[in-house]
C-alpha cells in the first residue's frame, strides 16, 4: 500500500511517500499505527500528548477524509487504496 505524505509531514519522514505491507482485514488505524512503528517522529505531529489525534490532520482513504468513512478509523484498507496523510496547513 502506498500512502503519501504532505506539506511538513514530507519533512519528518525524508520523502513524499512511503509503501507499507498491510495485512488483509486492517483498518485505518492499524495503518497510522504502522505509520508510527516505522516513523516515530511522526507521533509528535499526528497525536496530542493524551493521544488524540489531532483534528487539525486528516488522514484520506480514496479521497475520504477518515472521520466520514462508513467506520472511521476502523474502517479496512486494501493495498489499491488511495491513501494521504495532511497535516495542517495555512496561508493566505
């Protein structure tokens, strides 16, 4: 599965995506939690430090952001999935 990254968070992990092998049946927050094995740096900028993550990044599966997907974060990937990873972003 290849999941890109955006903005800073291109910064963090050294290049603009990533493929990670997923299992069949994961979720969206199996993948963040793989995200995070391999890019611990990433913790800072995607969670709180309660572990929230924080509302100002959004994670969009097929051009969904994951709070609207039928199941949200428990909602299963498939390796063809469309995945991005965008944290804040401003400017005017």
């Amino acid at each position: 599965m290849i999941v890109h990254f955006y903005a800073t968070l291109r910064q963090v992990i050294g290049q603009k995506s990533v493929e990670l092998d997923m299992p069949d049946g994961a979720t969206v927050r199996d993948l963040v939690q793989e995200m995070l094995t391999r890019f611990p740096a990433l913790k800072r900028e995607l969670f709180d430090e309660e572990g929230n993550m924080f509302a100002h990044v959004h994670i969009f599966v097929n051009g969904r952001d994951a709070p609207f997907l039928e199941h949200a974060l428990d909602t299963e990937v498939k390796s063809e999935d469309a995945i991005g990873v965008f944290p804040a972003v401003g400017g005017g």
